[in-house]
C-alpha cells in the first residue's frame, strides 16, 4: 500500500515511517522544511513538501495514495490563542483529507487522546472529549470516523497522554523539560492523578495496524502502561536530574494545567483482543530511566 503520512517525521511519525516500510509499505511524507524532506528520504520515504496549512498539497497527498494517516499537530501549547490556532489549522487540513477520500474506501487513520472516564480507566467505546482546551480536536476527529457513511474506511488511533521514546516525549516529555529549565521536578495536585501511556514504537505498531484492519467508523486504544502516577513520574525525572521533586501550581503548565491535574487512566482490553496487538517495548517508568542530567 502506498500510505500518505503527515507528521512522518517527528517522534510517533519517524516510527510509524519505519513500522510501514518494514511491513512492505511504501510512504509518502509530508514535509514541511528542507530539513524535514532530507530527513523522509533518509528514512526511505517520499518526501512531499507542504504543510497542514497547504490544503491543496493535503489533496494532492492524499490523492495519489492507498491509504491516509495523519499524525502532524502544531503542539504550541504556549497559550490558549496558540492552542486554538492549532487546533483549527488540523480541524481543516482533516476536512480537506477527508474530502479527498471520500466514495473511495481507503482507510483514513486519524489521532486523538484517550478519554476521560471519572472514576475509572476509560474505554474504547467512551467518547473522546469535545470540550475544554483540546475540546476541537476531539469534534475534528469524531467529523472524520462520521466519514465513515461517505465511503472513508475512517477510523481513530486514540494516543495517551505520553507517548514516548528514550525518555522524551509527550506530557511526561513535559514535565521533564520543565524540570530542566526551573530546577524542580514539579507535579500538579496531590500527584495521584495517574497518566496512560506507550512507547512509540508500539504505538506504531497499533497504528499500521488500524491502516490494514480496522473497520470504518472504529476507535482504538494505543494504551500499554493503563496509569502511572504523575507523582511516580516526578520522582524518576527528579532522581534523574538530581533536583528537588514537589507539588507545583496547575498554572505552570499554561493552558494544560487542567488536563494535567486530571486522573485519567485508560484500558486497551478490546485493542488487545480485536487487533491482535500487544505492546513489547518498555514502559514509561522503565523508559525514563534513560533521563540524562
């Protein structure tokens, strides 16, 4: 299958790049830097220059593929202005892929977070969030899986909070940056509140997965570790930059400060059993023990 890919440089996208050229795939990426294309083609990909911004690139990608996955986001969670527009570049560049696959059946794999489920681990039939901060990409993405009745093979990879690799990335990539710029290794709350999370080779895995098998319409959980404590989390980036570990204002992390404060656990159970994946690289806790001071 020739796969369009957006975001098939970053950290979720280099591996899902690799998990599809290493199952017999072939890749066009999207690239929107110089720097980026060397990078797709250092990989073994096509690059295709553009960015979410370029819809008629979008078009043209998605045009001249078997199948779409798109996993670029701007990621300016600077301020609440930023994170809006952010959310509004994706919520068009998935309307204008979309638009290009419909009547044609080629899977169209999207991304979102996983759920929040008050007072358990939440599940692949709970819905995504469509309020609060990231409230837009959760309406974005359930407007891609209503494809699924214009003839769009549509379907979510939900993604947890941490997604991560060598001990960077995702919220708990955060946190440790964070760490590093102010001396403290802080957490939000009581630190209780516990976070899922995957590695990103795994979560390739799941992804490539959902391009070849999963029906139109289908929500999924990339979910290995179901929640580990963000105090537990603290603790390790702490220990491994030697600085001090204590509780911090939810303010700290701008307009995530409530997210973050969030218990929010996450099951993969029916991921497991209807997609045959299950997850083999380390854990959160495991992984950041890589941390370098």
């Amino acid at each position: 299958m020739r796969v369009f890919v957006t975001g098939g440089t970053g950290l979720i996208g280099s591996a899902v790049v690799a998990e599809l050229l290493g199952s017999g795939h072939t890749v066009l990426a999207l690239a929107r830097s110089e720097a980026s294309a060397r990078v797709a083609e250092a990989a073994g990909a096509e690059p295709l220059r553009g960015g979410l911004a370029d819809l008629d690139v979008l078009r043209a990608g998605a045009a001249q593929s078997d199948g779409v996955i798109h996993l670029a986001f701007a990621n300016d969670f600077s301020s609440p202005e930023a994170l809006a527009r952010a959310v509004a570049e994706e919520t068009a560049a998935l309307a204008a892929l979309g638009e290009e696959l419909v009547g044609s059946d080629r899977p169209f794999v999207t991304v979102s977070g996983t759920p929040n489920a008050p007072g358990r681990a939440s599940t692949e039939a709970d819905p995504v969030w469509t309020e609060g901060p990231v409230g837009g990409r959760g309406r974005a993405v359930t407007a891609v899986l209503e494809l699924a009745s214009r003839g769009v093979r549509s379907t979510a990879v939900r993604l947890p909070r941490t997604v991560h690799n060598e001990g960077t990335g995702g919220f708990a990539g955060l946190l440790t940056d964070i760490a590093r710029r102010s001396g403290v290794s802080g957490y939000p709350g009581d630190g209780t509140q516990r976070w899922p999370a995957v590695h990103a080779r795994d979560a390739a895995v799941l992804i490539r997965l959902a391009l070849e098998q999963a029906p139109a319409g289908s929500s999924w959980h990339a979910v290995a570790d179901e929640g580990d404590t963000v105090r537990a989390i603290a603790e390790v980036i702490g220990r491994r930059l030697g600085v001090p570990v204590q509780p911090v204002p939810s303010e700290t992390y701008g307009p995530l400060g409530p997210i973050f404060e969030t218990d929010q656990p996450s099951s993969s159970v029916h991921t497991r059993q209807a997609l045959g994946w299950e997850p083999k690289h380390p854990s959160l806790l495991e992984d950041l023990e890589s941390i370098q001071a």
